[in-house]
C-alpha cells in the first residue's frame, strides 16, 4: 500500500501547469503532439506577465486580507502563507523582502521561468518530452523541498 501511494505522488508532482482548454488549442491549430508542451509554455509566459502586472499595484494588492484557513483553524502558517508576497516582491525587485516572506516563492518563480526555455526546445524537437518531463518533476521537488524547508524554518524563527 506504501508504495503505491509513493508511486501515485510521484506520477502526479509535476510543476506543468497547463490551463488553456484543449478546444482552444484546436481552434488555433497547434497540432496534438505539440498541445500539452504550448499549452505548459503558454501558461507560464501568461502567469510570469500577469505576475509582473500585479507586481506594479502592490499598494492595491496590499489591501487584500490575508486568508489561510489552516493558520485560521490551527493558528499556525501553512505551508504555502507568504508565496503569493514572496512573488510580487520578487517582482517588484525586493528580492530580500521576497525570501523573507516565503524562501520557497523564489524557487517557484525560478521553476516556472525554466519551463520556458525547456518548453521550447521539447516543441523544436531539441530535446524528448520525457526529458522535459523528468526535469520538471525534479524542478517540482526543488520547489516543494523549499516549501517544506521555509516553513520547518518558520517554527524556529529562522
């Protein structure tokens, strides 16, 4: 039972995150062995850009309550508090601010900046989706290894 569960969590940690509906894709004619990588390079651009965007109106964003229902139900941050800051910091070019808030968001911006050139050269064929695949799981366990690491820290005030 152990090793399937470990197996199931393998086969789904993966920092491909593709949003753009398959009839999208279609109507615009990417062909079907190219859709999954265009769509996981689409995101990525659009995610970085609308992160840039958002990065310029800290002062609205600063408004925005902050909601977590595990430090509200437990009193204690989880594991994701502080990434959504830790981006715009970055962003915003406060890079100490940012690592600061959640050392993990920088990772994560590292991670979904990289997908694009590896997007690139797995839709020219330069390199085999399984590798691109296998690289972005690792970069997955990067970022969640710095998830996990920030927020061990978190509990003695690192």
């Amino acid at each position: 039972a152990i090793r399937y569960v470990a197996s199931a969590l393998q086969t789904q940690c993966n920092m491909e995150i593709a949003v753009i509906p398959n009839g999208l894709l279609r109507l615009m004619r990417v062909p079907v062995h190219l859709r999954y990588d265009f769509n996981v390079l689409c995101t990525a651009v659009f995610g970085l850009v609308f992160i840039y965007m958002a990065s310029s109106h800290l002062d609205l964003l600063s408004r925005i309550p902050h909601v977590c229902l595990i430090e509200y139900l437990t009193s204690t941050p989880c594991i994701g508090c502080g990434v959504t800051g830790s981006v715009l910091s970055l962003f915003y070019g406060d890079v100490a601010l940012a690592c600061s808030q959640n050392a993990g968001g920088p990772v994560f911006v590292l991670a979904t900046i990289l997908q694009i050139p590896l997007r690139c050269l797995s839709i020219g064929k330069l390199l085999r989706p399984n590798t691109v695949h296998g690289l972005s799981r690792i970069m997955t366990a990067i970022v969640v290894t710095a998830l996990m690491a920030n927020w061990a820290a978190s509990f003695y005030n690192f």
